[in-house]
C-alpha cells in the first residue's frame, strides 16, 4: 500500500438556497427512516465506459457520499449497498444508516466539508478530512485515490433535491466538478544500481492559472488562482521498467478550465534526480480525463567526485551517489537528511572537523557538554553499496543507521563513528571496520553475512559474533544505583561479597573504615527523589567530634583502602576499563545547591557552592590520600586536560539548581584525537556534592543526586 499527499486546490460552490424552509421548521418536522438514493454520474452524459478524454465514476465497495443540508449545518454520511451495484459499477444505491429530518439536500462525494451562513457552501478536499482549512491531503489507500474512476479522485456534487416522508427512494445524478489529469511516468532505463522511487510530481504555469486552494471561487465566479498542483509521495513507489507507472491528479473547476494559452511545466522528482517536461496548455472540461504523454525517463548514475557535485546532488534529493573518485567531506558540505545509497569502488570520507553540531533528541530537554572534537550528526539512513567505503576523520560521526554493502570498509583517520540505531550488514555479504576505528551502534544485523573487526565495535543487542574485539553489553555493574547494602554502619553500592562492586564512597568498604565509623554517611541511598528505582544522594556537612572536617558526599570508580593519618583517608580511583572505550557517559543528576560555608575547612562564607562530575580513561591508576590534594587525577587543580596519564576526559561542573532530574550527555574528548589508545587503561568516574571537597570547600546545604548512569560507545 502507497500513501499519497494531495497539495491540491479546493473550490467553493455556493449554492443560493430559493424558498428555503426554515432551520428551526426543519428540526420540527419529520424524518426519514432507512432512506435509500440511486445514483449515478450524468457529466458527460455520454460516456458508457472510461475513455480517452472522458471520466465515468466508478463505484466501488466501501464508497460514501455525504447528504448535505440546504438549510443548516447537518450532514449525513450515506454508504454503498454492495448488492446494488450495477455490473458495470456506473450505477449504485447509497443508504442512509440514520434518521434524516425531511428537507432540501444535496448530495456529494465525500472529501466535501460544507458551511452555511445565509447561504449554503461546499468545499472539496480530495482525501477523507473536512477541515476546510487543511489541503495537504493524506489519502489511506493510493490504489483508491490515484487510479482512473475512483470516487475520491473527483469532486462530485447533485442538484438540490427534497427529501420527504412520503419517498424514501430518490434517484438522482451527480455533476463533476473537477477535470483529471494522468501522467504516465515510463522509466524506459535504469543504470543507477539500484530502484528509481518516485516522489512527486508537479504542473505548473507561468501564470495563476489553476484555482486556488483557498476557499474563494464560487459557481459565479471569481476568486484567486495558484500556479501549480503538486501530488506527492510519502511512501514512495518503486518505478518498474518499461511499464507506465500512472498518476493521476485533479484540477478542481466548475465548467472549463482554460489552460489553452499557456505552456504548462511538468517536473517528475524521482530519488535518481529531477526531469522536466514542457507541453501545451489546453482546455480541459469538468467531467474528463487528459493524459499529458510522453513522460519517459532514463535513470543514469548520479557521478560523485567532488564536494561539489556532492552538494548539488543533495540538494537536489538524489540517490543512489556513485563516487566516480575518493570523495572528502569538509565542514562545508552539505550532509543529507534524507536516506541515501553510496554506491562506487571507492572512498567517501567525512571529515567533520569544524563541525560542532549539538546533540538532541525529541524531547530531551539537559545538559550537553561537548568534546573538543568536531562534531557532525545525519538523521538517517546511508547506505554503502558496490563496494563502496565510509571513513570518519578528526571527530564524532553520528549516524542513525548504516548499511554496508559487500566490499565496504569502515574506517577512522583521528574519528569515531557512532550509530544510534542499527548497523546492517546485507545478506552475502562481507564488510570490514579497519583497525583505525572504533564504531558502536545500538543492534548489530549480520545474518548472513560476514564482519570483520579490526578496530572495536560496540554494540546492544542484536546478533553474537564471536570476536574479542567486539564487545556486548559493556554498561558498569550497579550503575543504576538501585542495589546498597550496609557494612560495619557504612552505606555501600552494589551486593555483599559481590566481584562486581565497583563504586567507592567515603563512607568505608568492606574492607576499610571510613566517615560511618564517626556516624556519618554523606553518600546515601535515596527511594523518594528518584528516576527510576533508587538514586545515589551525595550531601555536603561538617563533621565533628574526631574528624573535625569539611565533607562533600561522593561516588567514584575504585574503593576505600584505609584512613590517612587522624583525618583523612586512601582511596584508589579508576577501575580496569576492560576494553572499553566510551563516547560519553550519560544520566540524571539533580542538584540543590547551598552557599560556601566552608573554605579551607574554616567556617568562612563564597559563593554558591558546584557540584562536579567527570569521566576519564588513564594509564594508571590514582592512590588518592584526602590530606594531599595533589595525589587526585589532574592535581592539586584538578587539571585532567593536562594530567599526562588521562588520554580522555569529560566534565560537568554547575552551581545552578536543577528543578528536579536532568538528563546529561557528558562527551568524552580523546587527547591528540586517539580514538583507540594503547596499553592498560583505566575508567574513571567521580561524582562530588561539593567540587571544593578535596580542599575541605563547600556548602554544608549542598545536595546531589545521581541516577540511571550509563556509558555511550
């Protein structure tokens, strides 16, 4: 099934109501049950059958046509009996399956929508709404709204004729009122590689000869004018060679429409290119069909071997591309919105340095902090085929979906390739993602077919490959922060006794004594401010008694190892990242910040107090002592950009309150571009109430949640 789109015009009749009986006279008198009318189509009358220039209704199963009161603003909708229909389905009986007040009528097709001040109008729609104000048509079922006959192509309208208790059959004939075209698009070759789709197809004149969609042209005349009809294809058919694909358009008019004087334009948008076609104007009679012949298209390759003739072949909406040379992307190039096939031997490469498009999602409404990377982002398909390859240069690529053909090789030059949705491998055929690059997507298809990894994959869900370097499912144990358990009165995240405890807080650890042992828990679990589950609440105090220090509640990749002196305490941040190399990690925080209260662990008053969160991926892992600033990643300053052991990192640090939960997409920047870095490394995440904490500087007030974290490849 195709849908089409009508961007049609719309035509007003207004039919001036003679010796009309009174609306509230109508209500009073009686109505008509199981009223039934034989109709049938009398413009031109002297049509039997369809012909050349000649349009004759024919009904069909399902059909409806709507009695339109003279004096009101009733309606009735009346349907096809199918065991009425004539054999020659010119001839039907439509019923009515309600009570109809007796009264003057008219009877149309059933895209009119109707209005009555002090006089009757009726306007045709061509589709199944009746929103006088909407034209763009979207009709359910193509092979009833475009073929040759079919009710909802024309605009149909009776005389008025009475209604009474005394005949409950009436026979009566509906005029046309709109003209037919039909363009017979012949696709008599194709050496694109791949099927022709065919997206609209538009008339148009150098002047405004065709009558408005705008409801302003009456029987009598008058009214504004367009220059062009359009029908286009949402669903887009595929064109078969060498037979006429037929589609057929209505151009609304009340008697003539007078086209005689002027050269009309036909332009066929199909997905290999736009073609234009010049013919004669003429005039064309309500109630006829004129076939504008001639339509014949050869589909040749669209040759891509520059920036340039890429940009043109963009804008222009076609596909298949057929690189005819390696082809470089820049900042300046015109990235498609549309799907698109690439198809050649050869190399398209997207370089997006320069780009810094933002990410967004429908109704993501959080905060987004981006890499230093470039940055390009296509929402939708591309489609790799003949051997075609894809190579990303100097930043994030983000794809909706990819499709790769046999041959094709995915690469990197300083770039990382992020899918959204779906990476596909055709059936038969075997594709490659080279050693310079890490790709991800979210369902991996390769049925069939054969991928080879050099590089890295991540992926979701979907097929099983059997292949170190591809991995599965790489989100971090507890992450969502929904299981705690308590040990020697410190509140922990994950299991008891569990291998797959991985996050740390100054609370203590099963095997160390941290704050609880003073009777303070800053990091807690949180069941009432939520997303989803539990959250982690991260609180800001003062402890007393012993401690006599400033503490900001945290979470961190590693684990509490032991106290520091009378005070302080060892840590170690950062976990095996076990191959993982993340895009971004991403989740919800909430936070209510206080004003500093604290500074150097001396009751002083600040500013408004930051929250702070990162990731980063290191060479080693940090032994963090709480008394010596300096031993934390990036120093005493917290500088991870220029810590020689983190080869990438994100941050996100705000004093701004939050209402509630916001999302964040934190991006990971990759030093030097090296998306892939060698040797052992380790993955660290920390989360603060107070970003001054490791200099005892913070709010006693401040207060952050955390939530529903997950890594992005």
């Amino acid at each position: 099934m195709k849908t089409t789109k009508y961007l049609l015009s719309a035509l007003c009749l207004a039919a001036l109501a003679a010796g009309c009986t009174k609306d509230n006279a109508m209500r009073t008198s009686s109505s008509v049950e199981g009223l039934r009318i034989s109709v049938t189509a009398a413009t031109p009358s002297t049509r039997t059958a369809l012909h050349e220039d000649g349009l004759t209704v024919l009904w069909e199963e399902g059909d409806q046509l709507l009695l339109i009161s003279n004096t009101s603003e009733n309606t009735y909708p009346l349907t096809l009996d199918k065991a009425s229909l004539s054999e020659d389905s010119r001839q039907a009986d439509f019923v009515a399956s309600q009570a109809i007040p007796e009264g003057e009528y008219y009877l149309a097709s059933s895209n009119a929508s109707t209005s009555f001040t002090s006089s009757r109008t009726i306007m045709f729609n061509y589709g199944d709404k009746v929103d006088m104000g909407d034209f763009e048509i979207t009709a359910t079922d193509a092979t009833k709204n475009t073929h040759e006959g079919g009710l909802k192509t024309m605009a149909l309208l009776s005389d008025k004729f009475t209604v009474s208790a005394d005949d409950t059959e009436i026979s009566t004939s509906l005029k046309h009122y709109s003209t037919l075209l039909e363009f017979p698009i012949l696709l008599t070759s194709n050496t694109t590689g791949a099927d022709v789709t065919l997206n609209s197809v538009t008339i148009s004149s150098s002047d405004n000869v065709f009558n408005s969609k705008l409801a302003v042209v009456s029987l009598y005349g008058g009214g504004s004018k367009i220059q062009d009809l359009s029908v286009i294809f949402s669903d887009a058919p595929v064109l078969p060679v060498g037979e006429p694909y037929k589609v057929y358009m209505a151009a609304l008019t009340s008697g003539t429409l007078d086209l005689g004087s002027n050269e009309l334009t036909i332009t066929v948008s199909t997905s290999a290119g736009d073609y234009t076609f010049t013919k004669p104007g003429k005039a064309l009679e309500a109630g006829y069909r004129y076939t504008l012949g001639d339509l014949n298209i050869a589909a040749r390759p669209n040759l891509i071997t520059n920036e340039a003739e890429w940009n043109q072949a963009i804008a222009e909406g076609k596909t298949p591309l057929t690189l005819g040379a390696d082809v470089e992307l820049t900042a300046s190039a015109t990235l498609p919105t549309y799907d698109v096939t690439v198809t050649g031997d050869y190399t398209l490469t997207i370089n997006v340095e320069g780009r810094t498009a933002p990410l967004s999602w429908n109704g993501w409404n959080g905060k987004f902090v981006a890499s230093d990377h470039g940055r390009a982002k296509i929402d939708s398909k591309l489609t790799l085929t003949g051997g075609a390859n894809l190579a990303v240069k100097n930043g994030y690529l983000y794809l909706t979906e990819l499709e790769v053909g046999d041959g094709s090789e995915l690469s990197g030059v300083g770039g990382r390739l992020v899918i959204s949705y779906a990476l596909t491998v055709a059936s038969g055929a075997s594709a490659t993602i080279a050693s310079s690059l890490v790709a991800s997507c979210y369902i991996l298809n390769e049925d069939g077919a054969t991928l080879t990894v050099d590089g890295k994959l991540f992926y979701d869900a979907g097929n099983s490959p059997s292949s170190p370097n591809i991995m599965y499912d790489s989100q971090l144990p507890y992450s969502n922060f929904d299981n705690w358990y308590t040990k020697n009165g410190a509140d922990l995240i994950g299991e008891s006794g569990s291998e797959y405890n991985v996050w740390g807080t100054g609370n203590g650890s099963e095997s160390a004594f941290g704050t609880a042992i003073l009777g303070y828990n800053p990091t807690t679990p949180e069941t009432t401010t939520v997303v989803a589950g539990k959250a982690c609440k991260m609180f800001s105090t003062y402890i007393g008694g012993l401690g006599n220090k400033f503490a900001a509640g945290n979470v961190y990749l590693g684990k509490l190892t032991g106290i520091s002196g009378f005070t302080g305490a060892k840590m170690t941040f950062g976990i095996p990242s076990e191959g993982r190399l993340p895009v971004a990690v991403t989740g919800y925080y909430n936070y209510q910040p206080g004003t500093i209260d604290y500074i150097n662990n001396e009751k002083k008053t600040g500013g408004t107090d930051s929250m702070d969160l990162y990731i980063a991926l290191a060479t080693k892992q940090y032994s963090v002592d709480t008394n010596d600033d300096t031993s934390y990643p990036g120093g005493s300053a917290s500088d991870l950009a220029n810590d020689p052991n983190i080869v990438a990192y994100g941050r996100l640090t705000s004093s701004e309150t939050t209402d509630g939960y916001s999302p964040f997409y934190i991006e990971l920047t990759y030093k030097d571009s090296n998306f892939i870095p060698s040797g052992d490394l380790y993955l660290l995440i920390t989360a603060t109430s107070s970003k001054g904490g490791a200099q005892f500087t913070g709010s006693t007030s401040s207060v952050l949640y955390l939530d529903e974290l997950n890594l992005e490849f």
